[in-house]
C-alpha cells in the first residue's frame, strides 16, 4: 500500500483537493484522482477498473471522470464516464493529457493534476453546468492502491 503521507506532502494533497473543489464549483461532473503504486500492462484499463472499484459511475448524470495515475509504470490516464463521452471528443482527454504531461515532465506531478483537474472542470462545465442543488456525489479526496 502507498500511504498517502509518503506521497503527497499535506501541501500538495490540499492543493489537488481544492482544486477538485474549484472544478466542481463550475459543474455538476465529479472528478477524482487515484494514485497506484503498482505498475499496470494497459493503463486505461486499470483506470476503468478503478473507476468501477470506486463506484463512480454513481452519478445522476454519469459525469465521473478519473485522473489515475500508476507509478511503476510511469503512466497515467483520464476515464470519464458515458454522460460526458458522448459529449466531449478523444481530443479533448489527448489535449488535457498533453497538459498534465508538460508539468510532470518538469518534475511537478501536482501542478500536472490539478491543471488537469481544471481542464476537465471547464470542460464539464459546457455540458454539465453546476446547479444551485448540487450535491457532492462523490467524495473530493485522492486515492491510493
Ligand atoms: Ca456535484
Ligand atoms: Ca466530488
């Protein structure tokens, strides 16, 4: 198990943490971000299957998306659930990757994340703006296996 403390400094997960908050303040969508410590044969099935272990699809509009990012294997990907790919294009998670990977290649995952967390936030927020009765459906926390 990674143990949150190792990883992030409590600086950092705030900073993700916020971040999925500000992103959430723009939309109805959920976003959350999981870290693995083992490596993965084919990151963007991992990422389904750990979007399915958190049960994110448990949202009325099934607007869940998932930064996950796998650290043996160096690799990252971005799940969003049906609602928003029938509404967003493969270019759209190619440019947000591309995004998180000019900061990760400087050696700053956080700032990688949360630009990341921003793009999906105003992305989402085209399709699924944020309601006056919103409720967080899923909690605003980082994750690990
Ligand atoms: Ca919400
Ligand atoms: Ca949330």
């Amino acid at each position: 198990m990674t143990k949150k403390e190792n990883f992030f400094s409590s600086k950092e997960e705030i900073q993700i943490i916020n971040a999925i908050k500000a992103a959430e303040n723009m939309t109805s969508g959920e976003i959350r971000v999981h870290i693995s410590e083992k490596a993965d044969k084919d990151s963007m099935v991992a990422t389904q299957k750990i979007f399915h272990e958190l049960r994110m699809f448990n949202t009325r509009e099934r607007n869940g998306v998932l930064i996950h990012l796998s650290i043996s294997s160096k690799s990252f990907s971005i799940f969003g659930d049906e609602g928003i790919n029938k509404v967003v294009g493969q270019e759209f998670w190619d440019s947000t990757k591309d995004i998180m990977q000019n900061h990760f290649c400087k050696g700053d995952l956080t700032g990688g994340i949360c630009e990341g967390i921003n793009s999906v936030g105003e992305k989402l927020r085209d399709f699924f703006p944020y309601k006056k009765d919103d409720i967080d459906e899923l909690p605003n926390e980082v994750s690990y296996d």
